[in-house]
C-alpha cells in the first residue's frame, strides 16, 4: 500500500472514511464510491471501501478483533488464521515470555494475538505502507520500520529467557509463492543465525506447511500446526520456548482456543507395506507431514499400501480425530475404461474421488468418466503391492458406521 494512502486511513479523517464505509450496502458499486468522494478524496475513498470488504474476510479469518485493523489484500491472504496466532502466543506465554520481537511484522496479526495475551510487543516491517498499518493494528506496540537484517541484531543484544523473536520469512516473489533460498526475506542464512543464537532467548520461525524438509535444520523442534482439516503451518522453535515441546517434531490440532488444541509426537520412521485390508485411514495433513502416523492410530496396527504413501490400512477403525476412515467395498484397476464402466453400471451420479502417490487430475478424470445417476460415491487412488488400484469406499462416521449417503 503507497504510504501516503496508509497514512490517510490511520488518521482522524480516515476512521471517518472508513465508518462511513461501512454503512454502505454495496460497497464494490460505483454508486457507493460516488457517495464517499463527495466527502473524502477520491484515494481515501476507495481504500476506505476497500477495507470493508477486508475487514469481513479478516474477521472470518483473525477473529473479532480484525474488524478494526486495517489490511492490504496479500497481507491478509498471508496473516496467519486467528486460532493458530492465539495458540502459538498462549504458547509463549507458558514458557515464560514477556516480550516479543517480532521481524517482519506485515499487517500485525501474529503480534496482535501476542499483544491480547499481554506479551510486550517491537515489531519491525521494512514496507513503508505496511509499517504505518501495523502501527495503528498494534496499540502500544513499538512498530519500527526497518530492515529485520539490519537491526535485528540490536535488538536482540541485551534479550533473556522473558523475550522471544519471531520471524515470518515473506515467501512471494513477483511470480507468485516461492520456496527457492534466495527469493526469502528475511534471508535464510539470517533466520538460521537467529536460530542458533537462540540460547538466552527464544526464536519461533514461521514457515509454509509446504517447506522442503531438506532446508529444515537438523535436529529442529518443529510443530506442524492444523487447523480444522488443513495443514496450515511449519514453525520452528528455538530456545527456552521449545523445551516445552515433548520431541523435536509434534503434530498439533488447533481449535477454536488454545485450550481445544491435540498434539501427537511425531519424528517415526516409515510404517511397513502391507495389502489392501477392510479399512482405509486418510490421516489429518498434519500427522503426515509430522511422520506421526502410528501415533495417529493410537495403537491399532496399520500399514500403508505402498512405500511413503499417507494412507493407513486396517483390520479395525481406531477412534481417534487425527484419522478419517473408510470401509473398502471393491478395488478398481486405474483404467479410464474400467471405472467408466462401474460408474455407468452404479449409476454414480456424484463422485468424489481421492489420490495419493498416483499422478491424475481428480477434475479430469471426473469428467472423463461421465458420471450421472441418483448414487454418490468415493473412489481413493492409490499405489498398492498389486500396483496403482482406484478403492471403493464408504467413509464412516466417528464412533458409528458408514454414512449412507455415499454408498453406491
């Protein structure tokens, strides 16, 4: 956002702006920005109309408190979800932290959640535009704009037990997500000096749930945080924060406060191949990426169907809310010509179809098999010892039985 504009939405004049905004019904339409350029200039206006439509989705997203801070599109579309920022400050707060550094603050969110659980805030954001959101998101909050690799060593130098830095390394370049090490900022080599100096003090990292594991350092703690059913971040620990992890690698479930959130201890090494049985797993993305499977399914022996594939087969369902199961009813080979026969020949009208390890487009072949009919239906895609075989199958209900409505 040009600073200028930020500076006008922060000020006496753009909460007026803003609140006049938000009366408006239809704030997208012409109608409503000739309203408000009658009385704001005309860039105040449409930031101003802008930030309703934000605000909406930042709610969904952060929670109430997003409904009066200001956002930039990718700086909401990057904000951390308002359960997992609340979860890692409560997390904060148990080990000890008063004090939090955060380097690359953006719009603020994660300092937000921090700032609510009473955690001293200095947050730096080397884009103008951005600083000037982030010092009006953060109310009493040092916000400085900066360079993270040009100060953060300052700011670090006299840190103890009772502080803890906190980085999100911007991973957007101009095409887009990047994970390539010289298109991260702060650098790579910055956040792993932070990483190492995390004696005194604690460093909690930031990443993508899809980081390559071969940037991760050895021996890293490292939580693979979820949210609902989505895998929604990797974060390093460092420091005295993370000898309140049980392992260096841990799955955790974040619900709607700290307090809801599972975790399961992770770090194992592969499960043993085995042939199709009568029940079929898709573990939460988040036990996957944490090689927390056979924590998952909380002593029942499980296989998988092929070398590094994350579904778990069993003889029994375990109860457990890591693990969807599935009941198998018939195993297909993956031939467009032999699933396009018992879909027509169930007269499977809705299909959902799942895959693993197995290079097809779900959409595509979808189409490809022309589905119609009054029946609904699973198809799970997935190597096996007898090769790449396309499963039937019922998903169950926790702790009841198969749901009707999915049988062919």
């Amino acid at each position: 956002m040009d600073p200028a504009v930020a500076h006008q939405l922060v000020s006496d004049r753009g909460a007026q702006a803003l609140a006049a905004a938000g009366t408006e019904t239809d704030p997208d339409s012409l109608a409503a920005a000739n309203r408000l350029r009658r009385s704001f200039p005309a860039e105040l206006a449409a930031a101003a109309l802008d930030q309703v439509a934000l605000r909406r989705r930042a709610v969904d997203k952060i929670g109430p408190a997003a409904a009066d801070m200001v956002w930039t599109r990718d700086g909401l579309e990057q904000a951390t979800r308002g359960p997992v920022s609340r979860w890692r400050a409560s997390r904060l707060v148990a080990a000890g932290v008063r004090r939090v550094i955060d380097l690359g603050c953006a719009c603020g969110a994660d300092a937000r959640a921090c700032l609510e659980a009473g955690i001293e805030i200095v947050a730096v954001e080397i884009d103008p535009g951005l600083a000037v959101l982030a010092g009006h998101n953060l109310p009493g909050a040092r916000v400085i704009e900066a360079d993270a690799e040009a100060i953060g060593a300052d700011l670090v130098a006299q840190a103890g037990p009772d502080t803890a830095v906190m980085i999100d390394p911007a991973r957007r370049t101009g095409r887009g997500r990047s994970w390539r090490i010289e298109d991260i900022r702060p650098s790579w080599e910055f956040v792993l000096g932070m990483l190492d100096a995390a004696r005194a003090f604690s460093t909690v990292v930031k990443l993508g749930p899809g980081v390559p594991r071969e940037l991760l350092p050895d021996g890293a703690a490292i939580t693979w945080l979820g949210h609902r059913r989505d895998l929604v971040e990797a974060t390093l620990w460092a420091g005295p924060a993370a000898d309140l992890l049980p392992g260096h690698q841990l799955a955790v479930r974040v619900g709607d406060t700290p307090a809801e959130a599972i975790s399961l201890p992770g770090g194992e090494g592969d499960l043993e191949v085995g042939p199709i049985r009568e029940f079929l797993a898709e573990p939460h993305p988040a036990v996957i990426r944490a090689r927390a499977m056979r924590a998952a399914a909380g002593g029942t022996e499980v296989r998988v169907p092929a070398p590094g594939v994350g579904y778990l087969l069993a003889d029994e369902p375990a109860q457990t809310p890591w693990l969807t199961w599935f009941r198998v009813l018939d195993s297909l080979p993956v031939q467009v010509r032999a699933l396009r026969s018992w879909v027509r020949g169930n007269r499977i009208g809705t299909l959902e179809i799942k895959k693993r390890g197995i290079d097809i487009d779900p959409a595509a072949l979808r189409r490809s098999l022309h589905p119609r009919g009054p029946h609904q239906a699973v198809l799970v895609l997935t190597p096996t010892t007898q090769g790449a075989r396309a499963l039937v199958v019922e998903r169950l209900r926790p702790g009841t039985g198969p749901e009707p409505s999915i049988r062919p």
